[in-house]
C-alpha cells in the first residue's frame, strides 16, 4: 500500500503543481554541418528542413518497408541539429546516420554522457524552469538562465511542460536549483501514468521494428505527408490514402491485475497484447495495446485466456 500512496502523492504532484525527473540516460546527438537538415529530411517521416531555429519536431526512422526502428526528438539549435531518442533506439540511430550521410558535409557528436536531461511534469513547470516566454508549440526551445542561479540550459516544450537539457557537470546543480524553486522529484512510475493515460507509446515498450507510424497513431505528430522521400515513405503513404490498418493503438481499462506481454483475446481469437501497463489513481489499472480491428472501442477483451477482462477505449482516456 505504500507505494500506491506515494504514487498517488507522486501523480498529484505531476498533474497539480511540478515534479521532476532526471530523464539524462537517454541517447543524445548532435548533427553539424552544411547537410545536416538536408541528410535528415531523406530519412526521417518529419519535415526537418521546414524548422526554424528554435523549433522542433517528433519524428521517426523506419526501415525501407515502413516499420519503425526508433522515434526521436528533433531541435534546431542554429549550428546544430540536436537529437534525442529512447536509449534502447540510441545504436539504431546513430547506425543510421553513420551508414547513411557518406557523402553529406554531416559530422555526428556524440551527446549522451555530455548532456543532462531533467524533465519537469505539470502547471508548475514554466515557473520553476523560467521558461515562461517559450511558445506554447510542443518541442520549442530557446537557452534560459534557471532562475536565482548562473545556470544555463536548453528549455524545451513538452506535452506535459519542460525538458532541461545542460551540460552533464551542470545535473546535479541544476537539480538542486529546481527542487529549491518548488519542483518536487516524483518516480517514474507516475511519470509512466500519466503518459498511458495521455495514450503515447513509447518505442521499447509500446513500438518496435514491427510497427507502422499509423498504427501507433503517429501520423499527425511524426509523419509529414508533403515533404520529399525519405526512406520507408512508400510503405507509410500507401496505408494512409488508400487502407486502414489491421491494428491500431488503444486504451484498456482493465478490470483486475494483467502484466505486460498478456494477450488479449475476442471470440477466441487473440486480437493483441499488452504493452504499457499502469495503476492510476484517476481511472485505476489501464494499458496500451495494438490492437486488431476486428475489437474496435467498445469492444470487451479478455487478458491472457481466462484473467480479467479489459474494455478498449480511445485514446486518450
């Protein structure tokens, strides 16, 4: 019961005020030189070359049949083209760039142990990072000075308020400085909550090298349907003007306990399997899951053969 309590603490602080979270381990890349928007905009399903300085965007890169090998987080700092992605999609990426910008003016930097991450959730977060003149649009970013220190770092927009992107000597004073202005450090498992709740997978978890941008949902937020070729494109077009996939991205609201990797079975057929998986407070145990269209929103489902049911819903919950 202990750790439902501090969760529940944890996600009311996340959803109230700010809570924080070092996020440092994941993969870090920097991109310079003459060809660097120009490389990326033929591999990645976003519009790299349409950024302006101090904007960003979420896209993915995928294998020449369409399905996903990793997603990452896109900045255009000016001299540099800054990435980030999961770490487990981290090799991926850099395979990528390495194999694929022969021929480019392209220089890669590695950035995952140079940089800090700290990502603070909830209303609190432009207050307590000093990001109040940061648009509003999601993956914006500009260099603040943190507030009653000489600390510097990258602000970005996020869903869910702002990513603090500084030097690696500079984490743990950062931290500090932002716990003293009201950020109050919350585990990941609230984090992940809210996450599931706001229905983004996340690649490792929810995505892997057997999905297709749409049927996670990606479309809208990662896929540009009129920028030039990039690598997988003819896959991913050809789904979304003229077919429907066979499965889709959906929320389950669970009715007893179910673990990650459970199927999920209607009229005898299994129709998926859970991926993200979370107790919340608000809604009680939910999960995503890809599931078949054949168990449509509405639909109810049952865990692994004979556990609890689920009901699929839309996302967001």
């Amino acid at each position: 019961m202990a750790s439902l309590d501090t969760l529940a603490t944890d996600y009311r602080t996340i959803t109230e005020s700010c809570g924080l979270l070092d996020r440092s381990e994941r993969g870090k890349l920097a991109l310079t030189g003459a060809d660097a928007r120009s490389f990326l905009q033929g591999q990645v399903t976003n519009d790299v070359e349409g950024l302006s300085v101090g904007e960003g965007c979420y896209a993915a890169f995928l294998t020449p049949k369409g399905k996903m090998l990793g997603d990452l987080r896109i900045l255009d700092a000016g001299e540099e083209v800054l990435l980030d992605t999961e770490r487990v999609a981290l090799q991926g990426l850099f395979n990528m760039i390495r194999r694929f910008s022969i021929g480019y003016d392209v220089e890669l930097h590695k950035r995952t142990l140079e940089r800090g991450l700290i990502s603070l959730i909830g209303p609190g977060a432009d207050r307590v990072a000093g990001a109040g003149e940061l648009p509003a649009n999601e993956n914006a970013h500009s260099l603040v000075s943190v507030p009653a220190t000489e600390l510097t770092a990258r602000a970005i927009r996020t869903d869910v308020g702002i990513d603090l992107l500084c030097d690696s000597a500079d984490t743990a004073a950062l931290r500090s400085a932002l716990e003293d202005a009201g950020a109050a450090p919350v585990a990941e498992a609230a984090v992940e909550c809210l996450r599931v709740e706001r229905g983004r997978p996340r690649f490792g978890i929810d995505l892997d090298d057997s999905v297709i941008p749409q049927e996670a949902g990606l479309n809208e937020r990662a896929v540009s349907f009129t920028k030039g070729c990039y690598v997988g494109q003819e896959t991913v077009a050809r789904l979304y003007y003229r077919g429907k996939p066979n499965r889709q991205l959906r929320g389950l609201r669970l009715s007893g306990a179910a673990s990650p990797g459970d199927e999920l079975t209607f009229d005898g057929r299994v129709v998926g399997r859970i991926a993200s998986i979370a107790e919340s407070p608000r809604l009680g145990p939910i999960a995503l899951a890809l599931v078949r269209r054949e168990a449509p929103p509405g639909t109810t489902v049952v865990v692994s053969g004979d556990g609890p049911a689920a009901e699929i819903v839309e996302l967001p919950f």
